[in-house]
C-alpha cells in the first residue's frame, strides 16, 4: 500500500473514532478518562490530538463553561456567540460541546431555516431579533446574520444593492447590541479546500451523515473561489472595534474545539457564584400507599 493510500485510511479511521467520541462524550465521567481508549482502536490521524488529553481538557474545560454559566444568571448577562465558516467546517461539533453539560433554559442554540417568503420582505435582522437573548441568558448561532454575506451573496439569493446595504447596517446594527448591553462574539471556523472535500466524503459513504449533506453542500464545493472571496470580504467590512472576529483554525476537530472554548471563557471574567449548601429532603410516605404495577402492556420491552 503506497503512503498517500495508508495517509488517507488513517484519516478515515481517525474520523470513525472521532464519531465514537462524540457518543462517549455524552455518558463518560472525569474518573473513568482512563479507560477512554478502547483496546484495538486504531489511533488517530498524526496531527489529531491524544484521545486522554483531548477528554481531559474537554471536561476541565466544560466544568468551566458551568461555572460561566452560573455567573451569568447571576450578574444577569447577555451574552451573543455567532459561529460562521463553510460547511462542514466543524461549527456543529463545537457548539454541542459548548451546550453539553449547560442548562438549555439558560443556554440555546439558534439555527434558524431558510427564510420565508413573508421573511424575505422583511428588514433584513428582523427575523433574528426575537431570538436575541434577555438577562441572563446565552445564546449561540449557527449561522446568522452572516448569511447574507456568504452563501446569499454566492448563490444570487440576494441583490449587490442588498448585500452593500447590509455592509453599511451590520456594524450599527451590532455596536446598538452591544451599547444595549449585549456581549457580542463572533467565530469563523476556517478549514483547507482538500479538507472540507475530505469531510464531504466521509459524509457521502456515512449513512449516519448522510442526512448533513445538502444540494448547498454540494453547491458550496463548486463556487469555493467564491465563498473565499465573499468570505474575505465579509471579515475585512465587518471586523470592529465592537464586535471583532475570531478566526479558529479547524482542520483538527479536536483541537478547534478545545481553542474556541477556552477563548470563549476568556471573553467574559467571571467568578464562583456563591450557592446555598443543598439538602436531600425526607421523603413523606405513607402507610396506605402502595404503588401500582406498570401494566405488561405498557412497558418496553427489555431488548438490552
């Protein structure tokens, strides 16, 4: 087998594993990191960080968004993530370890659909002010206003008139949120062409990915000059002073993740939020209680 064949079987095998991490994620505890790496799991691909490390820093730094969270409810914060890039650029995979272990009542995700016919004659940021955040709450998008700049723009689905205009609205429109109060942060997700066409083919001969790929995808693959140009563009007309960019290098999953978190906690200074100790209550039983049995019929049956 020549080396560019045996390269891209590590990189498959490294994008299986890092499916399998994705699950373990959700139900692995800190006091069981040293069990994470399973016997006969191929290791990753050479520029992927170490699966221990990776979970380590993942749960130390999760522990930190909770307390990040705790803070903001207290001090009544709120606080705006936008995360932007191409597709399958990893924007996804970040936010759902952001959101992991957070209280959806406090933190949400937005990822709002295609606009409707009554949206489309709209002002242009009005679709996405009923889900600004009030106090106390954290909000990510996945994709947002940014829209316009970057795939409406490449796809003709807006005009050279309404997109100017959006560059002259986009930064007042973001200094008013962040003059109402609003902390605004602003992530662009940046990968190589050969590696979103690495990941648009593991989505292809996935059948668990497949459901991501979209006619967009496959449209964003052919027009890549273009959404590069547009990108460069929409970060050159938009980064302020106010609401900067942040630009995260992606092509490893693992360590973008990691970087954009550990970014993001340094954005907003926060401390332990003092808390009541609690207490389990006793339970009030009673002597003429006896609890009923589940019907048979209704029960699941117990495959596992």
């Amino acid at each position: 087998m020549s080396q560019s064949h045996q390269d891209q079987l590590n990189r498959i095998k490294a994008e299986i594993a890092d499916s399998f991490d994705e699950e373990l994620e959700m139900q692995m505890e800190e006091d069981r990191l040293d069990d994470l790496v399973a016997e006969g799991m191929s290791e990753p691909a050479e520029q992927t960080l170490e699966r221990k490390i990776y979970f380590r820093e993942l749960f130390r730094l999760q522990h930190e968004l909770v307390r990040l969270q705790d803070w903001v409810q207290h001090k009544k914060l709120k606080v705006v993530v936008l995360f932007e890039g191409r597709d399958s650029a990893g924007k996804g995979g970040a936010i759902k370890r952001v959101t992991q272990r957070l209280n959806p009542r406090v933190c949400r995700t937005v990822a709002l659909p295609a606009p409707t016919e009554r949206e489309r004659h709209q002002w242009y940021f009005q679709r996405y002010v009923p889900h600004l955040p009030t106090a106390g709450e954290i909000v990510l998008f996945d994709r947002s206003w940014y829209n316009r700049a970057g795939v409406e723009r490449v796809m003709g689905f807006c005009t050279p008139d309404e997109l100017e205009e959006f560059f002259r609205s986009v930064p007042e429109f973001e200094r008013m949120l962040v003059r109402s109060g609003i902390v605004l942060i602003k992530y662009w997700f940046s990968i190589t062409d050969e590696e979103q066409e690495f990941r648009f083919k593991m989505r292809i001969h996935d059948p668990l990915k497949q459901w991501k790929l979209s006619p967009m995808d496959m449209e964003s693959r052919v027009h890549w000059e273009e959404y590069t140009k547009a990108k460069e563009e929409m970060l050159a007309r938009t980064h302020t002073k106010e609401a900067p960019w942040w630009v995260v290098q992606a092509v490893d999953k693992k360590r973008a993740r990691l970087n954009c978190i550990a970014h993001l906690l340094e954005q907003i200074p926060y401390e332990d939020v003092p808390k009541p100790e609690i207490e389990l209550p006793d339970r009030i039983r009673h002597a003429d209680y006896n609890r009923a049995p589940v019907p048979p019929e209704m029960q699941v049956p117990e495959r596992y």
